[in-house]
C-alpha cells in the first residue's frame, strides 16, 4: 500500500497506524538476532515469509473494507437516509432487545405484581376510612354536632331575613337568598 494510494479516513479503525510498517523496512541478514529458542533458521524464514503474507492481505481487507464503507455512505445520501436515522433505528433495535431480555420481564413482572399489591391496599384503605366516616357520621356525637350547626345557621340565616325585610333582591327572585337551600 503506498502512501499516495492511501484513503485519509478519519473513521477508519487504523487510524495513526502503518499497515505496512513491518513489510516496508528490509530486513538484513547481518542485523537479524539470533533464531529464538527452539526455532531453526528455516522455520524462522518460513515464519516471517507467512508473516509477511498475512500482513498483505490485513492491507488488502482495510482496503476493500474503506472501498465498501464508501459504497455504503454512498448508498445511504442517495436513498436519503441520515446518520440520524441510523442512531434512531439503533435505539430502536436496543429497546427491542432490551425488552425481550430476562432481566427487562421478570422486572416488570415484579413491578406488576407490586403495583396489584398497592392498589388493592389503598382500596382496603380506602373502604375503612369510608366505613369509619360513615359509622362517625351516625354517632350520637355527630347528630348533635350536626343539629347545633343546623341551629345556629337557622339563628344567622333568620336575623339577615329580618334585618333585610325592607330590602328588595335585585335578582327579583324573592326574599330567599341562596345560602337558604344549603344543607345545614
């Protein structure tokens, strides 16, 4: 791969690094160490020819994968779809896969189960404070409550009538003000 040849790609995984740095540099036989342990000098330049082969065809695969990474963007501007698109689709796909995962049900299982829980002991709390209202409302404390109220609003209700008797509503609708259908 030749530097002139080379594609600037600022997304691509080698970023900073030479493809061919080891391929590039010769390599004299004056300047080689020894053969590590264990090695003969044949399995040695067998290795480093395989070596040497494998790194080629690293730099022809980052090749063709720039080359198809292009295409691809090339592709996606002309069916007018934004990298946008693609997080919302990603997004998409991981909430879809969250939600079928193990941990995602039996969470919302339990959450469930809590929540049936909950709503039926604040119904129960709900009938109890109901019960026990009603039950303080028929009290004999309660009545009497109730008819000293009834009393004094009757004693309030009745010395306005008498004080307003030369006065006329100005809605035409009688002596009667509305405070005189309330309940107490």
């Amino acid at each position: 791969m030749e530097s002139a040849n080379q594609d600037i790609n600022l997304n691509s995984p080698n970023k900073g690094l030479l493809a061919d740095a080891m391929t590039d540099v010769p390599v004299d036989n004056a300047a080689r160490s020894a053969a590590p342990e264990g090695l003969t000098l044949a399995e040695e330049e067998e290795l480093r020819a395989e070596l040497a082969k494998v790194e080629e065809e690293i730099g022809t695969l980052r090749q063709v994968l720039a080359a198809k990474e292009r295409h691809c963007g090339e592709l996606k501007r002309k069916l007018g779809l934004t990298p946008l698109d693609g997080l919302k689709q990603n997004l998409s796909k991981s909430w879809h896969d969250v939600q079928v995962s193990n941990a995602y049900k039996k969470t919302q299982e339990t959450l469930s189960q809590a929540g049936q829980k909950t709503s039926a002991a604040l119904s129960n709390v709900g009938s109890v404070i109901s019960r026990k209202l009603g039950d303080m409302r028929n009290s004999a404390t309660f009545k009497s409550f109730e008819d000293r109220v009834g009393t004094i609003k009757s004693r309030v209700v009745g010395s306005r009538e008498n004080s307003t008797d030369g006065l006329h509503s100005p809605s035409g609708a009688g002596d009667k003000t509305p405070q005189d259908n309330a309940p107490f």
